[in-house]
C-alpha cells in the first residue's frame, strides 16, 4: 500500500476518535401537543396527573415538555390562543353570544397572559349534540389551542367533551347545568371538563321550593328531549314531591314544534296549579302563547328556566310572558364587581346582558388565564410551553377564587360554580325593557328568595 494511503487512513481514525469524544446534541422540546413526540422526550416520565417540570411562570434555560398529554407551544411573539363553543345562531343564539361577550369583556380586562397577547377563536355549537360534536372536532384539530370555554347548551356539551378530553383540551362552560356532566360517576372521558354554571340540581329544587311555598300543590312538566330540559324538570318533580306536592302529568315536545295544544289539552286535563318548562326559546315561546288559548290552563302559573330567560322569549311569546316566572341566577348575589362589567358589557355592545350567564363566561376565562400562568414554562426565547394535563389540573384545583359570580371553588369532577338562584317574574313584554342586572328595574323583577 502506498504511504498516501496509509496517511489518510491515519487522518480518519483520529478524527473518528474526536468526534467519539464530542457530546450528543440535546434534542428538540416537544411542540404543540404532538404526544408522539413528548413520548419520545420523556422517556419513562410517569404519568402523575399533571404533576409535571413546569416552572410555574420562572424562565427556563430550555423548555422541554414533560407533561403525559403533551403540550401546546406558544412562539415568543405569537398569541395565547383560548377558544370558545357556544349557539351564535338560530333561535338560542342569545344564549351563547351572551356567554361570548362575557368572554370577550374578560379578555380585554386581562390584557395578557404569561406576557403573551390573548386570541380569540370559536365555533357554533348551533345547542345540539350534532353541533357540539361538529365545532369539538374542528377545534380539537387545533394545536395551538390552549383551552375552550363552552358549549353552551348540555346536550351540544356531551357530544363535545369526548373529543376535546381526547385531544387533552381542558374544557371549562358557562352555562351547562345538566346534572350527570359532573356526576360522581360520569364517564372517564370527560376528565377534562369543569363548569363554572351552577348545577341542576340546585336550580330545580330553588324552583320546587318556590313553587311549594307559594302555595302550589299540583305541578306538571315539559321537557323537550334535550339533556338540559330533561333532567331539570325530573329534578323540579323529584324534589316538590319530597316537599308534600303531586306531579300530575309530565310531557314532551319537540324542540322545533309548533303545535302545542294537544300537549297542552292533555296537561290541562290532569289539573295542574303551575306548569313548569325548562326548555329554549321557539318551544318556550309557542308553548307560553298556545297555554293561553286552552281552556283549563287559564289560571295556571307558567314557569321555565334559565334556558329561555332572555329578551329573545319575550319577542317570541309575546304578550303571553306577562306575569311568568323564571329561574336564573340570582343576580343581585353577585360580586361587588359586577356593576361594571355590566358597563362594559352595553358600551361594547350597545345592549343589556342577553342571557343569564355572561358573568359566568367571564369566570371562566379567567381560571383558564390563572391556570395557563400557573404552568406555563417561560422558555429564555420567550416562547410558552404549555401543559395539558397539568393545565386541566391547575384549573380544576381552583379554590376560593374570587369570581364576579361568587366564590368559586371546584370539585374534583368540575362543577367550580357558588350557585345562588332565583326567581324572577316578566312583568313587561316589552324586549327594550329588560334589564335583569339592574337593581332599579322591575323587569324581571326579582321575587324569590
């Protein structure tokens, strides 16, 4: 062999031994919730609930997701990206734009989140489980997303959970009520969601203890089919039979039905003292108008819920809504803030609140804003990295957080809400007159407790 030869030879076995010598490179972070990848760099990581190497806020020389879910990456000159699911269209659209500009109001007080500024994205989840399902997926796709705040209604709700708890989004609503989202025994998939409404089973039995102690003793019922208005009303009957009163009849109708006197005949001919419907807007209207037209319900109180507490019911009902009743929360519980958000609320959208639960939206935002500045790892580029699982746990370990709706604390399967209900009478069909914030209104007027 030529000395050339041996000479090269020489050269690369020196330079294989540097380069033996030399440290690995340190891998790249896990980004956007890519759980392949956060497998990949945390190695045998166990999975603690969300006990994770988040720095709470502190900067970090490098950030490296360690979270069992993964996590979402936010650039160093990008937005925090917070979403929202709620009706925006159709006949309950002021219930989800309500809860919208609540959210809105509250993003704009906050300013930023970890340094970061705020973007708002959403979907219509149209108060149906085909909506819910339709605007989970197309927000669950999103990698930037750091949380969700939504549905608006419980039935759009159990559709949507799955999904968003299968992408690891933490799911927080502001007016889902139904009882069995944050049962004891509620399904494992729903691990993620949390609620800052109040609970069903609150709100039916304020309701049966109004009606028993106004004097009512025969009540009936109607429902139509969603998950909301369902287990409400079984609520209200379970609890004013325990009160000493009789449920005489318990009917269904559709949601988009407009012929309600059959029903109504055969409501009439069980002999009620108050009728209570805890269903939406087209149904609540028609019913409340064609009550008035069948003989034998004359006299009866008719009664609904929060579902159709909006000036949207009084358009659609008419001058039948004089002197109805209605459960809601009770806005003269709030905190001592919320006159001002009530300010904001009608000069940003030259209106009065549109529905029941735009302080609630507002709450909510902020546990997802105080979670996200909890966890969030502040990288030395400025960039965020997120952890989903520790997210959903930090938000669901909110205690004694002083909300506009109240003291909020959750439980360990969601429900963050300090109920307080009450309830109102429509004491002018007029849509321009209503005002339930205000304290220097009577329309509604607040009658119980």
């Amino acid at each position: 062999m030529k000395k050339s030869a041996f000479f090269v030879i020489a050269v690369l076995m020196i330079a294989a031994f540097v380069l033996a010598a030399c440290p690995a490179a340190t891998p790249a972070p896990a980004t956007g919730g890519d759980t392949a990848a956060t497998e990949a760099t945390t190695g045998d990581t166990a999975s603690t609930g969300g006990d994770t190497a988040s720095t709470g806020g502190d900067t970090a020389a490098s950030c490296e997701c360690t979270d069992p879910v993964g996590c979402v990456t936010v650039g160093a000159d990008d937005p925090v990206r917070v979403g929202w699911m709620m009706v925006v269209s159709g006949a309950d659209a002021t219930l989800g734009l309500d809860s919208k500009y609540g959210v809105e109001i509250a993003a704009d007080d906050r300013g930023t989140i970890a340094d970061h500024a705020i973007e708002l994205v959403g979907e219509d989840d149209l108060c149906s489980a085909e909506g819910g399902q339709t605007a989970a997926q197309k927000m669950s796709a999103d990698s930037k997303l750091t949380a969700v705040i939504g549905t608006s209604c419980s039935s759009a709700a159990r559709a949507a959970i799955p999904v968003m708890c299968n992408a690891g989004v933490p799911m927080i609503s502001a007016s889902n009520t139904a009882p069995d989202l944050t049962a004891a025994d509620r399904p494992a998939d729903y691990w993620c969601y949390m609620r800052t409404a109040h609970n069903d089973l609150v709100q039916g039995a304020a309701m049966a203890e109004y009606a028993y102690g106004a004097g009512y003793r025969k009540a009936a019922t109607v429902h139509d089919g969603s998950l909301y208005a369902d287990q409400l009303q079984q609520v209200f009957a379970d609890k004013f039979k325990e009160l000493g009163g009789e449920i005489v009849a318990q009917e269904a109708v559709g949601p988009q039905d407009t012929d309600m006197k059959p029903m109504l005949t055969r409501v009439a001919a069980a002999g009620p003292d108050f009728l209570y419907y805890p269903i939406f807007v087209a149904a609540g209207g028609q019913v409340t108008k064609q009550a008035k037209e069948v003989p034998g319900l004359e006299g009866v109180q008719l009664a609904g819920a929060d579902g159709i507490f909006s000036p949207d019911f009084l358009k659609a009902a008419g001058d039948a809504a004089l002197g109805m009743n209605h459960s809601s929360p009770d806005f003269s519980a709030f905190g001592a803030e919320y006159p001002a958000l009530l300010e904001k609320y009608e000069a940003k959208y030259n209106t009065k609140p549109l529905s029941a639960f735009h302080a609630h939206a507002y709450d909510a935002f902020n546990i997802i804003a105080n979670g996200i500045e909890e966890v969030a790892q502040k990288c030395d580029d400025g960039s965020l990295v997120i952890g989903k699982q520790a997210l959903r746990d930090a938000m669901i370990s909110t205690k004694d957080f002083a909300g506009i709706t109240g003291n909020l604390t959750c439980t360990e399967t969601g429900d963050c809400a300090d109920p307080k209900i009450a309830v109102y009478e429509v004491m002018n069909a007029d849509p321009e007159t209503w005002d339930p914030g205000a304290t220097d209104t009577s329309n509604p007027m607040k009658i119980w407790p």
